[in-house]
C-alpha cells in the first residue's frame, strides 16, 4: 500500500500540558485521512493516558517504528520516550521537558532526510525543556539552527492578518539593540518571499511598524524611526519589496487600516504578538517562515491550568496542520511555475 498522500510529522510537546488534548481532537475527524497522514513523535503510553483523563474512547493510535511504516488511513504514533515517563497534569517537570525535546529531535531529523514533509510542533515549555542539548529560546531558533537554511523568521496568521517580529524572543529591554537597519531588512526579504512562494501572493503589501509611540513624532519621541527603519524601508523598495511606514502600532491595529495589507512586521514580540492575538487567539497559528522545511504550531502555549479537563479548543492546532498542508502544496507550485521561466526574446524579427 502506497502513500502518497503528505506526511505530516507531529510532536508531542509538554506531556503535561494540552498538546495531546489538541491533537487527538483534531485527529478524531478522519476525513484528514484523505488530506494527509499524520505521525506523531511522542508516547504511545502517554497518549492513552491523556485519552483516558479526557473520556474519548472512540480514537485509538497505529504504533509504528519508523514513518515509512505509516498507515495511510491512520492516525500514527512512534514512541520516541522513556516507556517510564510520567505524566503529571498541570506542573512542569524536568521528565516533560526531556520528552519534548526527544520527540522534536526525532521529528526534525525525519524533516531532514524527508521521512515527513512537514512538522507541526505542539506546545512546549520553553525552560524546561532546556539542557545541553538544547539551548535555546524556543522552536524556531532551534529549527534555524538545525536545518540550517539561513535566517528565519517567526510570523503569526489568521484569516485575518499576518504579523511577524524583528526582534522575536528577547528581553524587552534588548529590543533597541537588535532593531538595525539590517536586522530589518533581513526580515523584509524572508517576508516577501514567503508571501510570494508559501502562499502565492504577487506583488505583496507589507505594512512596517515603528519603534516609539507616535512614530517619534520627528525625532522627539525616539530618532530610530528616521535613522533606522526608514533608511531599510528606502533600501527595501530598491530591491522591489513593497514596504510601507513605518506605522505607529496603536493607531494601525486601533483602526482597520491592518486589513489593507498583506502582512506586517512589527519591530518586536509583543508589539506584534499582543494585538495578534486579541483579534485572533484561537485561530491563530505559528509559521516559520525562511526554513527549507515547513513547520507550522498553534500559536497558544501549554496552558497547564486547563490540561486534563477537556475544555482545550483544538481549532488553532486544527489550522496550523490545515496550514502546514497549503504552504507546502504552495512551494511544489511556485517551484513548478518558476522552474523555467520564459525569457525574454531576443532578435525576433517582426513577421507580417
């Protein structure tokens, strides 16, 4: 039995938190099937543990060993865990962290070699989860690093907006060092083309938000918006990036003027994220965007004061695989449509 449907990799995540609650719940609906098969690197033992806290008995896992073995019509799991791992809802555990780490080490290794084609990553906690192995803020300098396709960049979607961030995570008071113009424009180029081949969008608008209240109001405010973005924005629009602002961040989303573009970058975490996510919490979905592999995640957390009690909303983990499965259907398109590009004739003589 052949499948050549899209295999999307799943991790687990925090065992302690809503991973397993979102994913078993997205994947009770078996017309995904038909869509594409799932694998998720995880624990057999700990998924029936969270499906016994969560009464559902009408789902049940194919144990595999490797994802070629993959039941096309199956929800799939590879035990990548200690069989003695131990779940304790609602606390961070040293033992969660491991887990997770494990699971998404397996997951990525497959990205790699191809095994899957893309990679949804449940929630994780980002200080457990630390150790030598790991070091790092979070999934997507982790995946940066270890796909090593150059810089990346964290952008949040919904069928409303598109945000990404310049300076992504980094204490607040380190934002003004990393805002560069190079910085910026760095994330202007990974935007546009992600706009261009992840989802098809010609000739995209992207609207740049400032740094200080009131766009500096000429430099009494703050100078980085004359000194800083505008210089990357001018340099932007040289290199056909349509870039517009930069906007003052209060007054942009305050109005609707964030629906008249394609995406936004905002210049850090959560100038970009905070709006995001009042306009669009439990929709919203995590791409990274830059990577040579397409990983996508709900863009909530573990959210431990509700694991186990089977109040979770599935829908942002629900878009984030539905998300997954466009943009990589949307790269085989523009790398087919840009393959040979028609060039431009030369010395074609004029036939009457």
């Amino acid at each position: 039995m052949k499948n050549t449907k899209i295999k999307v990799g799943i991790t687990h995540g925090d065992i302690n938190g809503i991973g397993y609650e979102v994913i078993i719940k997205t994947l009770m609906d078996n017309r995904l099937f038909e869509l594409c098969t799932p694998i998720i690197y995880g624990s057999p033992k700990v998924a029936a543990y969270h499906r016994k806290a969560l009464n559902i008995d009408n789902f049940s896992l194919n144990n595999i060993k490797e994802a070629n073995e993959a039941h096309p019509k199956r929800a799939n799991i590879i035990n990548c865990v200690d069989e003695n791992i131990k779940v304790e809802l609602g606390k961070s555990t040293n033992a969660a962290g491991t887990s997770a780490f494990q699971a998404l080490e397996a997951a990525v290794a497959d990205l790699k070699k191809g095994a899957i084609d893309v990679l949804i990553t449940a929630p994780i906690n980002k200080k457990n989860i630390q150790s030598k192995d790991f070091e790092f803020p979070g999934h997507t300098e982790y995946l940066e690093a270890k796909l090593e396709s150059g810089k990346s960049l964290m952008l949040l979607l919904s069928d409303k907006l598109r945000v990404g961030v310049v300076a992504g995570h980094v204490p607040i008071s380190k934002v003004p060092e990393k805002i560069t113009k190079e910085a910026i424009l760095e994330k202007l180029e990974i935007l546009n083309t992600s706009l261009l081949q992840d989802f098809g969008i010609q000739r995209p608008k992207i609207a740049v938000l400032s740094l200080n209240p009131h766009a500096g109001d000429d430099g009494l405010i703050g100078t980085e918006e004359q000194e800083i973005i505008v210089p990357a924005l001018n340099e932007a629009r040289e290199k056909s990036i349509m870039a517009l602002g930069p906007f003052p961040a209060d007054g942009f989303f305050g109005s609707d003027d964030y629906t008249k573009f394609d995406a936004i970058l905002a210049m850090y975490h959560d100038q970009g994220l905070a709006p995001f996510k009042a306009l669009a919490f439990d929709s919203g979905v995590n791409f990274t965007a830059g990577l040579s592999g397409v990983r996508t995640s709900p863009a909530h957390g573990t959210a431990y004061s509700i694991a186990g009690t089977n109040v979770a909303s599935e829908i942002s983990f629900r878009e984030a695989l539905y998300l997954a499965l466009d943009v990589y259907k949307n790269r085989i398109m523009h790398k087919q449509i840009n393959k040979n590009p028609l060039k431009p004739a030369e010395n074609v003589k004029n036939v009457q």
